[in-house]
C-alpha cells in the first residue's frame, strides 16, 4: 500500500496520445474528474495533488493541479483537477530555457502595496507560476515567501518580478542577484524533483478505450466527499 501525503503527492500517468487523456477527463456537476485506476494507493482527503499526463506518440507532457475528490466505489481515486487548459492549449515547441516543474505549495508574496497568498503552481531556477493572487499587475517587484501549512511562519524564498497576469495567475521572474534567494531557489527545486523521483507512475490499460467507449466507473456525484480509501 503507499500512502500520499498532504502536500507532497506526485503522479505521473502515460497515454498514447493527447485524445486518450482527453476521453479521460470527465464532466460533473461543473468539475473536472480523473479517476487514478490503482487499489493500492491511498490518499489523505482533500490532499492537493499535481499530475502529468505523457504520451507515446508526438506531444508534449501536460501538467495538472487538483485535489483528492473521493475514493472509488470499487478501489481506486478520483481526482478534481482545477484547470483542464493544459490539455486543449497549444505548447510551443520551442523549450524553456529553465523547464518548469509542477509543485504546490503556499506562498505569500509582498510588494510595496500589497500582500497576497496563493499558491506555487510551477517553478524553475529562473522563475515560478502562482495561482490566487488578486492585486498585483505585471512590472511589480515582490518578495516572494514559503508558508508554513500553519500559515503564520514562513521561510523567504526570493525577490521576484512580475511579468504577466491573467486569469486570476501570474508568472514571477526572480532576481538573478539576491544571491540569499537563489540559494533557497536551489533549494527548493532540489527537495521538488526528489518528490518527482519518488513519483507515483501508472499508464492507461490496452483494454480501455475500446468501440465501447473508456472502462472508467461512473463519475462520483456533485458534492461527494469521502476519505480517498
């Protein structure tokens, strides 16, 4: 049996091809579900989670937040995923100078005339993506912290530039000359690729998917909450 903590919980899932994790998302009661086909594994109710989906054929992988929505009837979990974009937005084919990592963890970041909490959803040695952050505009100097779960102590991680905001995210570029920042940068990319290491891995079964349509069970109800195994 393994067990996924709070707020360490990586999975990663392989498909054939972009359609198949599509087919794989379902619809209900206005969330997105992903059920997690394996028995074995157990999760802590509510844990948030970040998943990528690869693919055998010729696309790149896809990286998903969500949170544990319940455990299946007859084993397994299903997942709530908390933006399904990744799966239908363009990636360019061009990489990332500094690739991206999927983490989640609570951060607060502070500029002159704002102070925010939210959620670091990426991360690269280079800069991070956040979620939840209202008020802050693009060209913003802030200084970015890690929370406790307590959400009283913190720990500085870096000063950072604003360089884009939208759709209630934004992405920060930290400053290459707080050396004390880039340290704890270094840090924290070395502590989230252990957890990718260790990383959950499971792959779409060749009996699913058939003329039939996907052998998922039937997508809990609106409002379904219950301890994941």
């Amino acid at each position: 049996m393994t067990v996924q903590g709070r707020g360490n919980t990586r999975l990663r899932y392989r498909f054939t091809n972009l359609d198949q994790a599509r087919a794989h998302v379902h619809q209900s009661g206005g969330r997105a579900l992903f059920f997690v086909r394996d028995e074995k594994l157990r999760f802590l109710p509510e844990a948030p989670v970040c998943i990528t989906f690869d693919f055998d054929q010729d696309s790149a992988p896809r990286l998903l937040h969500g949170e544990v929505a319940c455990a299946g009837k007859d084993g397994g979990t299903w997942l709530t995923l908390a933006d399904t974009r990744p799966l239908h937005a363009a990636i360019p084919k061009e990489a990332r100078k500094t690739p991206r990592h999927g983490c989640d963890a609570p951060v607060q970041a502070r500029s002159e005339h704002r102070v925010g909490s939210g959620r670091l959803l990426d991360l690269s040695a280079g800069g991070a993506r956040i979620s939840g952050m209202d008020g802050f505009a693009a060209g913003d100097r802030i200084e970015l912290r890690l929370l406790a779960p307590d959400g009283l102590t913190f720990h500085d991680l870096s000063y950072a530039l604003v360089v884009w905001v939208t759709d209630g995210q934004m992405g920060a570029q930290f400053d290459r000359s707080d050396i004390v920042g880039r340290h704890a940068v270094e840090r924290l990319l070395t502590r989230n690729e252990e957890l990718w290491d260790n990383a959950w891995e499971g792959s779409h079964p060749p009996s699913c998917c058939t003329d039939e349509g996907v052998t998922d069970p039937e997508p809990p109800r609106v409002g379904q909450r219950t301890a994941a195994g």
